[in-house]
C-alpha cells in the first residue's frame, strides 16, 4: 500500500500533521515565476476551478456559487497584491493554499477542504509533486492580480 491507504482515520489525520509539518519547511523556497510552465499553469487552472471557484469565483473576485451561503464573504483574490502595497504575497498565498495558514472557512490546518489533493499526482503521493502543484497555483493566482 503507498500513502495514507490503510490506516485509520486518526492514522491518517497523524500523517497528514506529518506531511504538512515537512510540507511547511519544504515550501518555505519560494519559486520563482519562471519556474513554471504552461502545463503547470493549465493545471492550475483546473486546480483552481476544482477547489477555488466555488467560492472565490471564476474570476477571482469572491463572488462563487456558494459565497452568498457562506457567513463571512471569501476574499477578492484579484486584490491581494494591491491590498498588500503592490507586492503579490506569494509566500502567504503558498501557506493557506498547502494549509499553514489559519483560514476558517478552509478548515483546519491538517486538513484543509481540499484534504490531500494536492499530494496526490499520476506519480503518486509526494512533497515535490505537492510544492509543483502549489507553486502552479500561487503564480496562477499572482496573474489574476488587477
């Protein structure tokens, strides 16, 4: 068995405390822009549309399906690096994607809504597959900036 098959669920929420301990330090080089590629970024597209748009919107700009539902509204992530003095906040941005980050309505901090989808690759369940997807993500989402 690879990954978290097989284990209990309190086995597998230990695990994922784990992985996101050794995901936070793995993560804390950022990528640079460049490093990512076109194929990168169109799966970062479905990424986002998959675990971002419902909330976040197409567009970016907080206004998904189910954000009227929810009791705070999620954040116009179109603003993020004009809200932060014109700087795109990619270290910030990688931490509530891969769930260091405290962000309430992403659950908690082991196991964000998305759970482990971003440990998962055609190549299996790995930190260099994780840090690709997520960097993909966070310069997908540096480019929606207005």
């Amino acid at each position: 068995m690879t990954g978290h098959q097989g284990l209990s669920e309190r086995g597998r929420r230990a695990a994922l405390t784990v992985t996101g301990g050794a995901m936070a330090l793995f993560l804390s080089v950022t990528a640079s822009a460049a490093s990512v590629g076109e194929d990168a970024l169109r799966g970062a597209r479905h990424d986002y549309n998959k675990y971002c748009a419902s909330c976040h919107g197409a567009e970016g700009r907080g206004d998904g399906p189910v954000a009227q539902a929810m009791k705070a509204m999620p954040a116009d992530i179109t603003l993020l690096a004009m809200n932060n003095n014109g700087e795109f906040p990619a270290d910030k941005v990688r931490s509530i994607i891969d769930g260091r980050a405290d962000v309430k309505a992403h659950g908690p901090r082991a196991m964000p809504v998305w759970g482990e989808e971003f440990y998962v690759s055609a190549e299996g369940v790995g930190q260099r597959q994780a840090k690709d997807r997520i960097d993909a993500l966070t310069e997908y989402l540096r480019r929606m900036q207005k």
